[in-house]
C-alpha cells in the first residue's frame, strides 16, 4: 500500500506543490492499484495516455505553472467521452467506441491539468441502482465484494472507495451520484441541474441528467466542482451564471443552519439500521448547532412512478441514434435497413435498455401520452413546488441517500420495480433539479456503509459543501477504509 492510497486531493496537491511526489509517481500508483484491483471497476486504462498526460503536469509544474488540480489522478465514468479512451456508456453497443472529442467535463478537468487513469464502470446508458447492468459486468463493493456498488456510477464510487484514485466523475439523473456514493462510503455532489455541462455527456434523459464529482471529501468536491462546472454553450441547457468558487463557505460555522428533515423520508420503508446512522449524523449536526424541524414533501412516493415515466420517454428518444449507422455496433448479418436495424439494437442493448425503450415510447404515443406523459410532467411540477414550500422553514434537507445498505449481487437482478423502489428519497430532488449530495455516517448491517442525503435550494451547492465540510471536520466516518 504506498502513501498515496486514500489520500484527499488535498492531500497530493500538497505532495507536488513540495516536490514529495510527482505526477508521474501519483499516476503510476494509481494504474498499479487499478491494475491489481478486481472490483471490477474500469473499462478501459491506457497507461501511456495517462503517463503522458502526467508528464505534462510535471513540467507545468516545474515551469511554476498550473493550479490545486495539476497532477492529480482522476478517472471518469465511461458516460463521458473521452477522444483518448474508448466511450462505451457500459453497453455492447459502444463497445468499441472511441469519440473525436472529449466532453466539457473532461476537458475542463484536463485544463486545470488533472491527469484521467482510466474510464469507469457503470450501468448501460446510466441506467441503473446497482451497476448490474453493464454490459461489462457488475462492479464489486470494495466493503464486502459480494454487495452491489450501487448505480449507475458503481465504478467511480468503488474506484474511490478502494482507494484506486482519489477522485472520479459521476452522472446523476436520478441519484446515481448520490446513492453509490453512499452505498460505497464517499463523498458526492449533484449539483443544480445546468450547472455542469451535458456536452458530450451520453446522453439518458436530458432534463434529468446532471455530472458531478465524486471523492472523499466535500472539500475535494468543492474543488473539483471548481473546474467542472460553468456556463458551456455548446448545451443548450447550460445555465449563464458567474463563475464561483465552492469553497469559499467551507469553514462557516452552522450555527442557526435550519434542517429539515421530511417526514416522509422516515417512513416505513427505512430500514432500521440505515434510520439510525441518519438520526445520529443529524445528532452531531445538532451538536454543530443546527436545528431541526419536521417538514412535509407530500409527493416523494409519486417521485417513483413520474421518473419511471419522464426518464424512459427521454431515453427512448436519446437511443434513437444508436441505429447502426452513425455510432457503434452493426449487427452483421442482415436483409434490408429493417433488418438491420431490428438486429442492431436488439443484439447491442441490455435488457433494461430495451424495457426503457419500450417504456418511452408507449407513454409517448399518440392515446398515452396525455395519460401518462403529460401527468407525469404535472407531478414533477408539484414535488417542485413541494421543495419550494419546504424551503420556506429549513435552509437544507437531510435524510437517507437510500432505504438499505447495499445489498448482494443478483439479490434483486430479475426485479427491476425492486430496484426502481430503491431510488425512492433521491428520484424527488432530480425531479426538481435541486442539488443533493451524500456523505459518509457510519455502517449499517453486515459493516456497508450508510450515506446521509443534503438536498439545498437551487444553486446552493457552496452551502452544501460547507454543510458536509463542518460534518467531516467534526467525525471520521469519511476517513475510514474498506479492509483497514
Ligand atoms: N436508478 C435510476 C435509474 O435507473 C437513476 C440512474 C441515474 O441517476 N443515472 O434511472
């Protein structure tokens, strides 16, 4: 185990800035570790590319040129494309993939010179609660290998948590940042819907979809958000705001912060186990000198059924482009366009793709739409204005990422609706593209990691952070290592 394993950003940003280590050194780490590692958790490493780019680093450095980032190791879900990586969105699909460009995120992140060891597992499309999905295979929970690692971004979380790289990206369209975060015992952040740009993101259902980081720390994924996030015109949802600088609350005390906890979010469903790392977080947030009141979001169980019609309908549009023709797998046998078509998709999508397909485009047809479609866009509308009402008593939201630890692989493979349910307290805030993360406080049954949920207003990601920051400055849980 070399030094750099587990360490904060923070951390081997300190090691180059004093000569202590290279870039070249942190980046061979890193592929050593991946390369060792059996969780399961990249697609593709190519370790000239990132020595490479290390390289780079180091010489910028040494010109006394680059910021905080230049240097560091990051690996990127394979959601995002890269020109120097194949992009393979977990689906056989696009399995061969490679991009003529990198997405905004990923080249932003290279531009503040960090340094990409890899692309990371995730489900297919970013469809997912449990990274079984992938066309590559499930990812491993590096707490107990026999546990899911949550999805879509199962790879980034366990990467983290396993200490392979200290930073990943992540999509989140319905709690995919979130939930593996805390199934894997990691910081995450969503940010506010348009904060980061979608270029080049692949694309699921883009009135939902949202990156962001995934570390160790909040105050890690302050300054990744850093670099990540800003206007981009080349998404038509990007949103025009001033640049900003996530970290500058992190050190405010919480002294009067306002948290709501909605009593929904404590219901029946809850395990116990997972209630009780929750209430105890909020304990020390007490303690921090928050208060709490009890909230309503009257809609979080309509969250289910209005996401499960929203996200589908927008990725049976989004998948219209893997057609055979312009991207990807080409079925190799086949009669006429039809045809090929037909056997194209149905050989290069996963099953749950095509229940999503198939989803989308029945409640977008002509008799359905207004039934199921159109409600569910009305429902949306309302758990936002819920958040909105809500946001009239408390400065945040807190509550369960998910309703149990992480459960075994193949436990809930052949139900899908048991794994929708799963996404029951983080669906609401991507509805109303709110920002939420989650962090880690403590273990719940079998020693898994539990994740509290943050939710804020609209572009309120710095208190966010500032929020998680005060919490790990006060506890350890973030600190602890699978197998230590
Ligand atoms: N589990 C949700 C889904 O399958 C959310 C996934 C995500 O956020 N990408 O759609």
């Amino acid at each position: 185990m070399s030094a750099a394993q587990f360490a904060t950003l923070k951390h081997l940003s300190e090691l180059l800035a004093s000569g202590k280590a290279s870039a070249v050194e942190l980046a061979q780490d890193s592929l050593a570790r991946i390369d060792a590692s059996d969780l399961n958790a990249f697609i593709d490493v190519r370790p000239e590319v990132s020595l490479a780019q290390a390289k780079a680093a180091d010489a910028a450095r040494a010109a006394g040129q680059g910021g905080a980032l230049t240097g560091l190791p990051i690996a990127h879900k394979d959601i995002f494309v890269t020109k120097d990586f194949r992009s393979t969105a977990g689906s056989k699909m696009l399995a061969d993939y490679v991009s003529p460009f990198d997405a905004t995120v990923v080249e932003r992140l290279a531009a503040a010179g960090m340094v990409t060891v890899g692309k990371t597992n995730c489900d297919e499309f970013a469809m997912g609660s449990s990274n079984e999905n992938s066309a590559f295979g499930a990812v491993k929970n590096p707490w107990d290998v026999a546990a899911i690692a949550g999805g879509s971004s199962g790879g980034s979380a366990a990467a983290v948590a396993a200490g392979l790289v200290s930073a990943a990206t992540g999509t989140d369209t319905g709690g995919s940042i979130r939930q593996p975060a805390a199934l894997c015992g990691i910081t995450g952040i969503k940010p506010t819907y348009g904060r980061v740009s979608r270029y080049g993101m692949i694309a699921y259902a883009s009135s939902l979809d949202q990156g962001g980081p995934m570390a160790r720390t909040a105050e890690d994924c302050a300054l990744l958000l850093n670099a990540m996030a800003g206007f981009d015109m080349r998404d038509s949802t990007s949103l025009e705001r001033p640049v900003e600088d996530f970290s500058r609350d992190l050190n405010q005390p919480l002294q009067g912060l306002r948290i709501g906890l909605p009593k929904e979010y404590f219901g029946a469903g809850l395990s116990s186990d997972v209630a009780a790392c929750v209430q105890a977080a909020i304990k020390q947030f007490e303690t921090l000198g928050a208060t709490v009141v009890e909230i309503t979001l009257p809609r979080t169980e309509l969250s289910i059924p209005a996401y499960y019609v929203v996200a589908p309908a927008e990725a049976s549009s989004n998948l219209s482009r893997f057609d055979g023709v312009r991207y990807g797998h080409r079925a190799s046998e086949y009669k006429d366009l039809q045809d090929m078509y037909k056997k194209t998709r149905a050989e290069g999508f996963g099953a749950e793709v095509k229940r999503r397909i198939m989803v989308g485009a029945y409640v977008l047809s002509h008799g359905y739409y207004d039934a199921y479609y159109l409600q569910a866009q009305k429902i949306r509308r309302l758990i936002a204005d819920d958040f909105q009402t809500a946001f009239a008593d408390c400065d945040v939201i807190m509550g369960p990422v998910a309703p149990t630890v992480a459960w075994n692989i193949g436990d809930k493979a052949d139900d899908p609706v048991a794994n929708y349910l799963a996404d029951i307290y983080t669906l609401s805030a991507s509805l109303a593209g709110l920002p939420g993360m989650s962090i880690p406080v403590g273990f719940g049954n079998g020693q898994r990691p539990v994740g509290l949920q943050i939710i804020g207003n609209y572009f309120s990601e710095a208190r966010l952070l500032n929020v998680a920051h005060q919490y790990q400055s006060a506890t350890d849980w973030h600190t602890k290592t699978p197998g230590a």
